[in-house]
C-alpha cells in the first residue's frame, strides 16, 4: 500500500480537445512502503502542510506551482529517516521534483494503492 510519485508531462491539447491530457513520464515507486512510513512520522506536525494531504488510498496531484513548497518540505522527511532506503527514496522525490520545476507543463501526482 505505498504511494507513488508521478511525473505527468502535458501533451497539448489539439483543435478537438479543449483540455490538455498528460502523459506519465518517469515513477518513484514505493513498493515496499518506504514513502508512506516516512509521511506517518511527518504527519500533523505542521511542518508539511503539503505532503499532510497525500492520501494512501487516493491522489495528490502537486502543479508546478506548488512544487517549491514540496521541495521545502522534504528536509522535513530526511530529518526522520533512518533507512539508507529512505534517504534514497527522499532524494530520489527531489530529483523529481526539480524535474517537474524546470518545465511548467509538468505535475506531480502522489498516487496511493
């Protein structure tokens, strides 16, 4: 039951469509739960407002707005990992997350099970 981090790309909306659709292009995946342990411990403390709204049943969906704010918040998560895993889960998150930083057509959607 982890939660997954997705990064959608926009494919342009053509002359019938009159939304854009996106395209998953690259996945942190969370197999073993590494992502959603260190949320647990994170959660409710007030630091991470963001990441508080990952739901492991639903999706979060993070524009490249907000994108900043998630990359604030990760110290937060390294600050309670104690796994080699989880410190590579996290960096793993933030390498995504700049990705989806340097280009505006990106999002990010933490996808639970």
């Amino acid at each position: 039951m982890g939660v997954d981090a997705v990064l959608y790309r926009q494919v342009r909306a053509g002359p019938a469509r009159r939304r854009p659709s996106y395209v998953s292009t690259e996945v942190v995946a969370d197999p073993h739960d590494v992502l959603l342990d260190l949320l647990k411990r994170v959660r409710g403390g007030g630091r991470t407002p963001l990441l508080d709204r990952v739901d492991p049943l639903g999706e979060l969906v993070v524009d490249a707005e907000a994108i900043p704010q998630l990359l604030a918040e990760l110290p937060c998560l390294a600050e309670v990992a104690q796994a080699p895993a989880e410190v590579d889960q996290i960096r793993r998150l933030a390498l995504l997350a700049q990705r989806c930083l340097n280009s505006r057509d990106a999002e990010i959607r933490f996808e639970g099970d």
